[in-house]
C-alpha cells in the first residue's frame, strides 16, 4: 500500500546516506533533525550510530550484511522479546526449531539467492513446507501481530496523545521541537500522514520521563 511503499522510499534513501541504519527504526535522520531541539541536537551529534559496530562487524556476510545486522539486533532485541513474552504466557515455545543453532549455521551459508529474490521470499522453508501444507497456505498473504494503532490516536488514544505531548510539556522538557510534533498530530490525525509508529514512540518516551523523572528538564 501506500504506507509501505512511502516508507520503503524514505529509508532506501536513508541507507544510502548512511548505510548503518536500519528498517526497524521509525525516524529517518531527516524527521530526527526536524525533532531535535537544537540543545539536544548538540548532545548527541557526537554519539555512535547503535547499529554502527554491527555493520563494522558483518564484512563476513558479504552481500547478506543486512541479514546479519538484523540476526544481532532487530531479532533478538525486537522480535524475540515480543513473541517469547506472548507465546511463554501461554505456555508454547515457538523460537527453538527454526532457531536451532544448526539451522542458523546452514543458512548462514545458503546463498542470497536461495532465500529471497526480488519476489519470493523464505524459498527453501517454502519448498520444504509445500510437501506438508495446501497451496492455499503457502500462497496466503503474511499476516504480523500489528494492532490498529493509526485508529485508536485518531479516536480512542487521540486525548491522551494531545495531553502527553501538549506543546507546554514538549517545550519544558527541552528535548523536542513542540512545532513539529503539533503538525504530526495534526496530519496525522486528518488521515494526510500515518505518523503512528513515530507519534507512539514519542508518546511512550515522554510517558516514560514522566513516570522516572517527573517534569524534570533536560
């Protein structure tokens, strides 16, 4: 959809700028500038890439070094923790077998082109799936744990979001253009741009320094 392809542009551009970013990020380095009060700007214009000694470790991986940063970073640090947590509350474990250290190994030296192409993706687990399973599932769209979260800040959450990230509160707490995040939510809240995922993490981190350092400046 449009979502997508807008935000596959934005971050192609961005890894060619800066090749250590990554997909899961929600902020290109160009929304960052926008945001960042000058202030905070300064602090961390010296800071490392997180991705940074990832990418410097992954010469190895030749042409897969996108699919050995997100092996060290993106896996273990975003998509594991969400599916252990769910899966063990209710008492699965689905990490092990696609995960077994001697899966990972033969893999690892699988070529490119046997993983993924322009247009397929998962090859091998889908031909050794097709001797167990119906077409019909092999062939059924890819279907994540996404909540309807562009809805629920336009409706059920759009309060709360203007109260947490009021103008006032951004500007007292000196680390986030007010300017900017009042036209996200504008925009966003019109349908113009799903800022969603930016506009959740932002209300998550001030919720947070709300939470551990009260109305304290930075």
């Amino acid at each position: 959809d449009l979502k997508k392809m807008r935000r596959f542009v934005e971050f192609a551009r961005a890894v060619r700028e800066a090749p250590e970013t990554s997909w899961g990020f929600f902020f290109t380095q160009a929304e960052k500038n926008s945001l960042y009060t000058e202030k905070f700007a300064d602090t961390i214009s010296s800071a490392e890439p997180s991705l940074q000694s990832y990418f410097a470790g992954a010469a190895h991986a030749g042409a897969q070094q996108m699919l050995w940063v997100d092996l060290m970073s993106y896996l273990p640090d975003d998509i594991l923790v969400k599916v252990d947590r769910m899966s063990m509350a209710n008492s699965l474990e689905v990490r092990v077998p696609l995960l077994d250290h001697r899966v990972v190994e033969f893999m690892a030296q699988v070529n490119k082109e046997q993983k993924y192409t322009q247009f397929n993706s998962k090859i091998l687990l889908r031909d050794v799936a097709r001797r167990y399973l119906p077409q019909e599932i092999l062939d059924r769209p890819k279907q994540g744990f996404a909540i309807p979260l562009a809805g629920w800040l336009q409706k059920e959450l759009k309060p709360m979001l203007h109260d947490v990230l009021e103008p006032a509160r951004v500007q007292r707490r000196g680390l986030f253009n007010s300017d900017r995040i009042t036209q996200m939510i504008a925009e966003h809240s019109v349908g113009k741009r799903d800022y969603s995922q930016q506009l959740w993490a932002l209300l998550m981190l001030e919720s947070w320094f709300e939470k551990e350092f009260g109305q304290q400046q930075f």
